[in-house]
C-alpha cells in the first residue's frame, strides 16, 4: 500500500508540473496574440499617415530615430529565418490576424490539456486520500 501511495504521489507531482507549464504556455500565448491584435491596430493608425510626416523608428527597445514616412500603404514584414518581405498594409494586417488566430487555437487546444490535467489531479487526489484513510 506504501508503494502504491508513493506511486500516485510521484504522479501527481509531475501532473502539477505539467500542469504549471502548460499554464505558462497558455499565458505566452496569450500575450502573442494580444501583439498581433496590437499590430494590426499600429498598421492601420499608420496606414492613416500621411507621405513625408515625420515618425520615430525603432532602432531596439528603447532607442528611436526620427524619420520621414516615405510610404503609408506598404511595410516590410519579418517572416522568419532572416528574410523578410514587403506587403501591403492590408496583406500584412491579414497575416497578422491570421497568426493571431492560430495561437488563440493552440491556446484552446492547451486549455484542454489543462484540463484533462486537473481532472486526473483531482483524481488522484481523491484516491490518495482514500489510500491515507485506509
């Protein structure tokens, strides 16, 4: 009976470790698609811009250029692995929802498993307790 309650023990905790990663998981993605949201309204504010207006431009986090807005209704999108690509700002506010909907599926897909989680947890829980009685 004491290797049995070990057992379940042990799988708890790596239940509950699962459990928190997930969860971690969950709030990146979160958090990614709220930037992709946040893009989308950051492309149409400038889509508004007029030609020749003077904008600040990223260098890295917390170091800007002043610059002038040559064009207002294309933008160069990183699409990974170095590259990069030049879209209409339609395109690239597409892309964008579309990536934003794919990690609101994966995250729904996580929320599952999280739940499956927790169901075997507390499963576990409840035959611990009856083990501990006995």
């Amino acid at each position: 009976m004491k290797e049995e309650v070990q057992k379940k023990y042990m799988e708890l905790q790596l239940i509950q470790r699962q459990l928190q990663a997930i969860q971690q998981q969950v709030q990146a993605l979160e958090s990614q698609a709220g930037e992709m949201d946040l893009v989308q309204q950051v492309l149409e504010e400038f889509s508004t811009s007029a030609p020749g207006s003077d904008s600040f431009v990223t260098l890295t986090p917390g170091v800007f250029v002043k610059a002038k807005v040559l064009e207002t209704n294309k933008v160069v999108l990183n699409i990974g692995a170095g590259a990069a690509v030049e879209k209409s700002i339609p395109d690239a506010k597409k892309i964008m929802a579309d990536q934003g909907v794919e990690l609101r599926k994966l995250q729904e897909e996580l929320i599952g498993q999280l739940q499956k989680f927790a169901q075997r947890a507390e499963q576990l829980q409840d035959e611990l307790r009856s083990l501990v009685k006995e």
